[in-house]
C-alpha cells in the first residue's frame, strides 16, 4: 500500500487514523490535506465535519516494508489472513456455481487451491483471470497486517500443468538455440512464468536467459553462451 485516503473530524484524527492504518509514523510519510476543517460555509455548518488527508508512505519506508514480506510467514499471520480469505471465497465462488476451495501455509507463502466442475471459469486466456484473482488475494491476505502476505494461487491444477509446459519449452529451444547459434524470443509472459523458464535453464551450460520489454509485454530471451 502506498497512498491511502483517511478521514476524520479534524486533521489530526486523520492522519492518526492513516498512520495506524498503514502502521507507519509520521517522519515515514507525506501527508497532503484534501479538505481542510477551516473550510466550511455556512450551509454546512452543521453537517458533520470530516476531514480527508491523502498519506503517502515514503520510498525508502515502501522499501522496507517490501522486504519484510520475505520473513518467514508466522502461524499468526497465517491464521489471521486463512479468516479473511475464507470470508471472500465462501461469497466470491458462490456466484461462480461449483467450486470450492482450500487454503495451506507453505513457509512464506498462503496457497490457495480451487477446484470444481465450474472452476475453469477462473482461469481465463493465458491465465489472466487466475493472475488477477491472485492479486486481489494478496491485497485481502495482507489487511491488518503490517506486512503484505503473499498469496500463490492454483485453480484445477492450471498452473502446475502451464508449470510443465514451461519446462519443455524451455529444454526444446535450448536445444535449438545450442544447435543453430540464433537467439530466440520467446511470446511476452507474466513475471511467474518468465522465473519458470529461467530457474529452468539457469544451470545449463549451453544456453543463458534473460528479459527484454516492458510489462505486460515483457519476454524471455534464450541466447547461446
């Protein structure tokens, strides 16, 4: 989280409410008033006062609290993001018809599995629907707590069989790039899949990897050593 919008009925709750929110102090952030309480006509002197103040986190604070999603994830902040999930999830998949789902704790990371005869509706082309899914997954996972939790999700195996795909691309233009000296650009992919092929190839001793693009059209090179 970067930038919020708080409220309040003077600028100080405001940001106290901001500050607490985003777990941050106040020498850690920029705060912008977008309504100030000195600012009422006379119509609205008695509508209830609110304030809003926009709270930026700085850099070098989004920085550090990047790098504590890397921590070990404890039992606490699993069960405490398995509640919010579950809450979505029970409501979310009632309206995609037959599915259900499962969640587990894997050292950092808080998987979620989903299955069902109606499931595929949440895979969509190239998995865009399941890396959106994703997203919004991480965002619920990590509300109240002062890290972001990272979510990895799977619907009907979808990934671990685009996982297996990924591989054999891989091994096949290794063998190609390594026989006929020409580089090949592989079609633009999402950062997970790009880390398939390169932690794929990383050891191979014929070909290297790297990525060209920018993002959503980001590709992988295999280029003879």
């Amino acid at each position: 989280m970067k930038s919020i919008i708080s409220e309040g009925r003077t600028s100080n709750e405001a940001i106290e409410k901001g500050l607490k929110k985003l777990g941050c102090k106040k020498n850690e952030v920029d705060i912008k008033i977008l309504e100030n309480e000195d600012k009422r006509s006379f119509y609205s002197i008695l509508d209830p006062r609110v304030v809003k103040v926009e709270i930026t986190v700085k850099e070098e604070k989004r920085s550090a609290f990047s790098e504590k999603s890397l921590d070990m994830l404890s039992d606490e902040q699993f069960e405490s993001s398995k509640i919010q999930l579950e809450i979505f999830l029970n409501e979310f998949l009632k309206l995609i018809g037959d599915a259900n789902f499962k969640i587990e704790k894997n050292n950092d990371f808080v998987n979620v599995y989903i299955d069902g005869k109606d499931s595929s509706k949440l895979i969509g082309f190239k998995g865009e629907v399941i890396n959106s899914l994703q997203n919004i997954l991480n965002v619920i996972a990590s509300k109240n707590q002062n890290c972001r939790i990272k979510v990895f999700l799977d619907v009907s195996g979808y990934k671990k069989k685009r996982e297996d795909e990924l591989k054999c691309v891989a091994r096949k233009f290794e063998k190609v790039v390594a026989k006929n000296g020409k580089k090949v650009i592989l079609e633009p992919m999402n950062s997970y899949e790009r880390k398939i092929i390169h932690t794929e190839l990383q050891d191979s001793s014929l070909v290297k990897t790297y990525s060209i693009g920018e993002e959503p059209n980001r590709k992988v090179v295999i280029e003879k050593i």
